[in-house]
C-alpha cells in the first residue's frame, strides 16, 4: 500500500520519495523512471549548462519531474533559472544559498518551491522565502552539505517549523539508501526522504560506469568531507559547506594540504581533469554518503523505488508491533 504524507497529497505523487538532483548524474532518465516509479524526480542543474538542462528535459519524456540548482551558482547566471522554468517542472529546489530572490518567480509559474537547509536557522528562513518542502540535509548525505547529523537535525527543524507556524512539509536527507531510512525518517517528523546516492547506482544514472560499481563495492567508511575537489575543479565553494566523496589516492595525497594544492594551481587541475575524462576514479571525484553500506546493486530506479516502500511498510510494522 502507498505511505501516505502531506508530501505525497502536496506533490500527487504515490511514494514520499525525492530524487535528490545530482549534478551530471541525475539526468531525465533518471528523473522520469523515480517519477513514473511513484516518486518525484529531480533533474540536477548542478553549475550550470544550458544545452545539457535542454537535453535532460526531453529526455524526460511527458514525465511529470523537477529540477534543482546549487543556489549560489545559479545566482551568477539566473538566465538558467528561466530556462528550467520555461518546462513547468513541478518543482524547483534550491540548496546551498539564499533562495529568498528566486522564490517568488518560481511560485509565480506554478512549480512548488524545495528548499534544502543544513541547520533549524536556514530551515526558518526557507520557510520565510515561502518553501513550499523543506529538506532537511545531515551530514551523512554525499556531495555537498555541512555537519549537522540527519537523527537529531530531522526532529530539530520539525520542531523549529512548528515554533515558527510554517506549513512547509518537512523531508529528510543524508544516508537514507533503504526503507528502513524512509520509515526513520517519518518516525522523526519527516514526510518523505531526497535520496541521492542509492540511485547513483541506478541504471537510468548518468554517472560513469566505474563510478557506479566503486560505490556498489564501497562503504561508508570509505568515506570523507573534504574541499580538495572542488579546489581542483575551480569551484569556490562558500563555507560551512565541503563534499563528502570517496577517499582516493588524490584525496589522500591532499587532504590537509589545501593551501598547497591552492598554490599547485593548473598542473594539479590539469591531471584531474584528465583523469576524469579517462574514468580514472582513484583520481576523480565520486561524491557518494554514508549509506553505500546498504547498496550492493545498480537495478532500475523503479525497483529502488518499489523496494524501498516495502522496507518502510515491512520497518513500521515492525516497530508497530512493539506496541502489542
């Protein structure tokens, strides 16, 4: 049976269950499989890139999806803004960023605003801008974030919205890669989760083929928070914000040495940017999270989906019965 939430009734969507809009993996294929699923599917904007947003919608097909940009870049070319807007999606996310300039042009199209928050404070002033969902983003979540944890974030900013008489529905994210993260999550005071690294490792994902089997065969231990590879990409991320990725042999050569790889400069840009083209991930970027322990296949992301809602049902149950 469908768990029903005010996200489900807020979105018309069966399953109370976000793709989370990774950049340069969560592409419309993905996003229309999570959606035709039950979910909602959003397309990652990730910097920015005109044609690539334009391929991504159609490939969608006449699926019903969103989209998501990371707020601060968007603001330095809004133009992109209007162009996923020009394709009603159903809803844009914004995350990492003051979403208050952007808000009410995406409300004014009819598209659901999603603001993503790392602390109770952002969610308050998402829920000021007029968020329609928040989300609610622990540390444990791959890519980027802060280093407030999802078990005691996800209760704080449901505490904090009530405080502040917002109506804005409450979804969880950071490590949740099966239904027993789904059914934590409604147990804290969420209404549905953004799953991001459990569908890197779909079949519909854009990710790289030896990306998506280094996290089939990871865990999250492997993990780490750094800025090395935002330093050797050339992105100035603003703080508090790093990237959890996997620990590789450039990570580990300099992690802690960031004023040195700073001073590196473009030999050090130009060896990683080979070494991504060539798929060579003990150099390249993976950003995944905590929950790759919980992922052992790359099947469909409708069977994600699907398996996900039953290990939710079969979870609550469980905790049901300890009430008899």
């Amino acid at each position: 049976m469908p768990l029903t939430t005010r996200l489900t009734q807020l979105l018309g969507i069966e399953h109370p269950i976000l793709l989370a809009p990774m950049g340069n993996v969560a592409g419309g294929e993905l996003a229309g499989a999570v959606s035709a699923a039950g979910g909602l599917g959003l397309i990652g904007g990730g910097y920015g890139d005109r044609d690539w947003l334009e391929r991504q919608f159609h490939a969608a097909g006449n699926r019903r999806v969103g989209c998501g940009f990371i707020t601060w870049s968007m603001a330095r070319q809004p133009d992109l803004l209007d162009v996923a807007l020009d394709h009603r999606p159903a809803a844009m996310m914004l995350s990492f960023g003051d979403p208050t300039p952007f808000a009410e042009k995406i409300k004014r199209t009819g598209a659901l605003l999603i603001c993503q928050v790392q602390t109770p404070a952002d969610a308050r002033i998402a829920a000021s801008a007029g968020a329609d969902v928040i989300v609610a983003q622990g540390t444990e979540a791959g890519g980027h974030g802060a280093d407030r944890a999802t078990l005691p974030l996800i209760p704080a900013v449901a505490d904090a919205l009530t405080k502040a008489g917002s109506q804005a529905v409450l979804v969880a994210a950071g490590g949740i890669a099966d239904g027993r993260g789904l059914a934590a999550a409604l147990c804290l005071g969420a209404d549905g989760v953004l799953v991001g690294t459990r569908f890197y490792a779909a079949r519909e994902s854009l990710g790289h083929p030896n990306a998506v089997e280094r996290i089939v065969r990871s865990t999250g231990d492997e993990t780490r928070r750094t800025s090395v590879f935002d330093i050797l990409r050339g992105y100035e991320w603003p703080a508090p914000f790093t990237g959890r990725a996997i620990v590789n042999g450039l990570l580990e050569e300099w992690h802690g040495r960031e004023a040195d790889l700073m001073r590196a400069g473009e030999a050090e840009r130009a060896r990683y940017a080979a070494a991504a083209d060539r798929g060579d991930f003990d150099q390249a970027v993976i950003f995944a999270g905590e929950g790759m322990d919980l992922i052992a296949d790359a099947p469909p992301a409708g069977e994600i989906v699907a398996r996900m809602v039953q290990e939710a049902e079969a979870a609550l149950d469980r905790g049901a019965a300890f009430r008899r």
